[in-house]
C-alpha cells in the first residue's frame, strides 16, 4: 500500500513585444505518482521481459519554459526552449526478472530474465528546444517545418537517460488550386541516436518522403464529400524509431504505403 503527498504550482507571462511578435515565460514545480502500469506490469518479449515495480516513488521536479514567436501574413516562426529537473524520474532500466519453475514432485527451481525494470533515478535533467516555420508568400504556396531536439542525463553519474529522441523534424510544401484541390509533399527526418543509456541499441537516421492530395469539399445538398490520397514512405525506406514499442520480430516501421479515404459530412 502507498501513500503518496502531491503539491503542483505554475505561472506563466505573455508580453506583447510588438504587435506581431510576443514573448512567454513560464515557470512549473510538478508532481507525479507512478501508474498502475509501470507499477505492475509484465510484458514478456521472448528473450526479455519488461517489469514495474510497486515501490516507486513518485516523481517530483521544477520546470522552466521560454518561448518568442512571430507572424505576418505571410510568414510565422516559433520558438521554444525547455529546462526540466526532476527527482525521482521513473525509467526502464536492465536488470533481471527473478521466478520460480514448478518442476514436478513438489519442485521449484529458480531462475532469472534480463528485464528492463522500472527504476527511479534520483536526479534527472532535460534540456531541449523546439522551433516551427511556415512561409505563406502568396494564396496558393505555402511551405514550413518544424524541428526539436532533448539533451538529457542522470545528474550524479553522468550517463544519458533511456528514451530521449534524436534531433528530428519534418519540412513540407504544398499547392492549392482554387476551387479543386490541394498537394502536399512532406519530409520527416531523424539524426542518429548514438548518445543511449545502457540497455538501449542506437539508432541510425533517416528521411523518409510522403505525398498527399485532397479535394475541396463537395457540396450535395446537406451532404458534404472530399477525397484524401497519398502515398507514405516513398522510396520504401527501412527505417526504426528510437522510441518504438514494436514487440517480438517487428524491428522496423512501416514502408511504401498507398491510401485513399473519403470523408462525409452531415
């Protein structure tokens, strides 16, 4: 049985540095018990297992957030940067899984797993930014991206936390044609991931390149119809997210993959 004591504060500023542009502060002190699931799971993998346990203690940590943007009619840019520090941070670490084999005539032998078990670190940090754009130069085009980026490690060893992203982001542009339809081409983008804690396997970057197209919407009476089409991963990139939860053989994300959708209206 746990009993936990919690207490969260925030406050927050937005100043109007000039008409099209402001800046915001923030400042958080939060609170956060473990949940049932990284208390009491078992998730068997084969070779691993993944385990809670109920004695975590919960997490508790003070945040600060700066962030500036600004906009015109053609253009708008964004900007955000991020420190966390948190006690007491719940991550899946290696260790091993310990049970108990019913042999037969009232035997019982013992035995272990590599598992990666939910730890509490005691002093952890976050660090990271995050930036958008989208450039809008005329009724038609229209083009943008965004990008983020985390630096985390455990505060008394040095090492880096488990389940931090690379770098990443995505860029795209489109087309509308007035009264018709509208064309997007997007591209979504990782470094490698080389900075991991033990237990974790490094990733290697990539891009991957999509297609979409979708009709303007069609007018039946009180129905309403429009079209999506699009085909994902086009170069039919083999490619893995450093943050997948793909169990069992699947080791990589989906490829080429065409669609087609049509949505109504009431």
């Amino acid at each position: 049985k746990e009993k936990d004591l919690s207490w969260s504060l925030n406050a927050g500023m937005m100043v109007h540095v000039t008409t099209s542009s402001d800046l915001t502060v923030s400042l958080a002190r939060a609170y956060r018990s473990a949940s049932l699931e990284e208390r009491f799971k078992y998730i068997d993998l084969g070779s691993m297992v993944r385990v809670g346990d109920p004695a975590l203690e919960p997490e508790t940590g003070w945040s600060a957030d700066l962030g500036w943007r600004t906009w015109t009619s053609s253009l708008e840019l964004g900007f955000n940067a991020f420190l966390n520090r948190v006690n007491g941070l719940i991550t899946e670490m290696p260790g091993e899984y310990i049970y108990n084999v019913y042999t037969g005539s009232d035997t019982w032998v013992t035995d272990t797993l590599p598992a990666l078990v939910n730890t509490n670190i005691d002093r952890g940090l976050l660090a990271g930014f995050d930036l958008s754009w989208k450039v809008m130069p005329g009724r038609r085009f229209f083009a943008g991206g965004s990008a983020g980026f985390v630096y985390a490690r455990d505060m008394d060893s040095g090492d880096a936390l488990p389940l931090i992203p690379p770098f990443n982001g995505n860029l795209f542009a489109g087309y509308r044609i007035e009264k018709a339809l509208q064309v997007t081409v997007k591209s979504e983008f990782a470094a490698d991931q080389n900075r991991i804690a033990d237990g974790e396997r490094a990733t290697p970057g990539y891009a991957i390149y999509h297609a979409y197209v979708q009709t303007v919407p069609l007018e039946l009476g009180s129905v309403s119809l429009r079209w999506y089409a699009g085909v994902e991963n086009m170069t039919d990139r083999a490619w893995r997210n450093h943050l997948t939860s793909n169990r069992g053989t699947v080791d990589v994300e989906p490829g080429r993959n065409f669609f087609i959708r049509l949505r109504i209206d009431f």
